[in-house]
C-alpha cells in the first residue's frame, strides 16, 4: 500500500496494491496489520457506513464535539470529491482544508483522524460511499460547518447544479463558530 502525507499532515491518502487482469481486480481494502504499519494509526474501528447518493448531493461538512471519529474513506462505486478540514485548535493546520478525487476507478482512501470535520460531493450519476470510523455515531454531539464558509473557502469542483444538500447541511454553521 502507497502512502501520501497531504498538505495536512495526518490525513493520508493510501493507495492499495491492485491486482487485475482480463477477469477483473482483487486488493485487501482493509488489512488492519498492514494499515496500522502503514500510518502508525493504532485506533480501532468500531463502526462501518455504507451510503449511496446522486450527482450534486453534497454531505458535510461533519464532525463531532465529543467522541470525534476518525474516518477512514472510499468510494465503491462511483466518483466524491472528499474534503478534510483540520478543526483542532492546537494544530498548526487550524483552519486548512485538503481535498482528494476518490473513486471505484481509482481505489484510493482517505485517512481523516479524529478532530477533523469532514465532507464530499458526489461527481458521477450515483456514488457509494464507504467509511470505517473509531468512534461510534453520537448524534447529540454532530455538527456541520457550512460547505461553502467563506473563511475556509473550499475549492469544489464546478458542477452543472447547485449541490444538493440536507436540512443539516443547510444549516451548517459558521468556521469561526467552531
């Protein structure tokens, strides 16, 4: 597995090795000894998601206030573009965003540690999303940063549509709230 430091430091994005040929591909998604080797990562998932959404739909961008999830992301079938944003005040990339192509074609994941909020948009007809996470989902401690917040002013990728977003969503607060 091929591993790539982002411009934030602790998100990493990992690329499996990918056996194919005329009869179609195998790789280990997930190895848990390998991806502790790998990322020094050491948490343990307790929890699988598994969503599948259309063109324009856009989730995020979601943390927790207590028990925070770190995140470990991929896209099954289909195309996201997938945004971490570094929400941890002692952290030396406070405020910073990174953003990487995930999908069915390319394989890769992205590892969004605890204290970091995350989103996506959804880029093909349909996308399934996939994610282990280290903490279990505590709704009474979600909140959602507002995917278009100027301060953190998020480079999207243009789209024919609006995006496509939930009440939640909608109401997202302000970076400065956090």
């Amino acid at each position: 597995m091929q591993v790539t430091r982002t411009a934030i430091a602790d998100v990493l994005l990992l690329e499996p090795k990918v056996f194919g040929d005329e009869r179609g591909f195998f790789f280990e998604s997930f190895n848990e000894r390998v991806f502790r080797e790998v990322t020094g990562v050491t948490l343990p998932f307790v929890q699988d998601n598994h969503s599948k959404s259309g063109y324009g739909v856009l989730r995020g961008l979601h943390y927790q206030t207590q028990n925070p999830q770190g995140k470990l992301v991929r896209v099954a079938q289909g195309e996201v573009f997938d945004v971490a944003v570094d929400i941890r005040p002692e952290s030396p990339t406070y405020g910073k965003w990174v953003g990487e192509i995930l999908s069915a074609a390319n394989k890769r994941q992205l590892w969004v540690p605890p204290g970091l909020a995350h989103g996506f948009v959804v880029l093909s007809e349909t996308a399934e999303f996939l994610y282990k996470t280290t903490g279990y989902y505590t709704p009474a401690f979600e909140k959602c940063i507002a995917w278009n917040d100027p301060t953190l002013a998020i480079e999207w990728p243009a789209m024919s549509i609006a995006p496509k977003l939930s009440a939640k969503d909608m109401a997202g607060d302000s970076f400065t709230s956090v």
